[in-house]
C-alpha cells in the first residue's frame, strides 16, 4: 500500500477535520457549513485516492474499490449540502422535499460505515499480508 507523504498525511486530516466542522455546524443550521465540509470532503477523498495498492491481494483490491465508492459518496453528500440550502435544482416541491430535502445525512451515513468497514478490514488484511511475505 503505497504512503502518503507528510504533506498528504497533513492535508488528508485537514479534509476530515473541515467535513466534521462542516457536519457538525450544519446541526446549528449555520449557513457556511457546507462551503466548509465540501473542500473537506475534496481534501480527504483526493488524498484517500492517492494511496493505492499494487499487490495482487484479491480482497484489499476489493476494499480499495469500496473505499473508492465511500470517497464518491462523500462528494455525493457534499452537493447534496449545498442543495438542502436552497432548490438549485430546480425540481418542483415535493420531490425536493421528498429526494433531497436532508437526504444528504443518508449519504454522508452510508459512507462513513462503508470507511468504518474497510479501514477495520484493511488493516487486518495489510497485517496478514505482511505476516505471510515475511514467513516466505
């Protein structure tokens, strides 16, 4: 699994800190949060993308992919932030209360279980991994 570099490491934390301030602020229903969680949320998939993997490890390849989806789904979240503020979508009432209206929480759930999941199993993978290159 290819590091980041301190600058990543930096910034990669600099993203997740600014989507928690921007989650969090939004509870207080401040109006800059999702100017606040977007840039984190570009920050930390950005750099999470950067890491990849070049073993032939079926199972980290297919956590890579999962993290790859949760990454899109943070973005996902993001523009759906901004369109809880106001209907830039231009859809008629109801079904923007019905698909968009805080649906952004839904997303933003759904992606930080699936990063929860795979950094769990990515290490127990990338530690047995080590194990069995070691013992060769």
């Amino acid at each position: 699994m290819r590091q980041l570099s301190k600058i990543e490491t930096a910034l990669f934390l600099l993203g997740g800190m600014l989507m928690v301030i921007g989650a969090g602020a939004t509870v207080f229903r401040q109006s800059w949060a999702p100017y606040v969680f977007a840039p984190g949320a570009l920050l930390f998939a950005s750099m999470q993308m950067r890491q990849t993997y070049e073993g032939t490890n079926f199972t980290i390849r297919r956590l890579r992919r999962i993290i790859l989806i949760s990454d899109i789904l943070f973005l996902i979240a993001a523009l759906m932030m901004f369109a809880n503020q106001a209907n830039f979508f231009g859809l008629d009432f109801l079904i923007y209360i019905k698909y968009v209206h805080n649906n952004w929480i839904i997303v933003l759930l759904l992606a930080a279980i699936l990063q929860l999941y795979t950094s769990h199993r990515m290490t127990k993978e990338l530690e047995k991994e080590n194990l069995e290159s070691k013992k060769r």
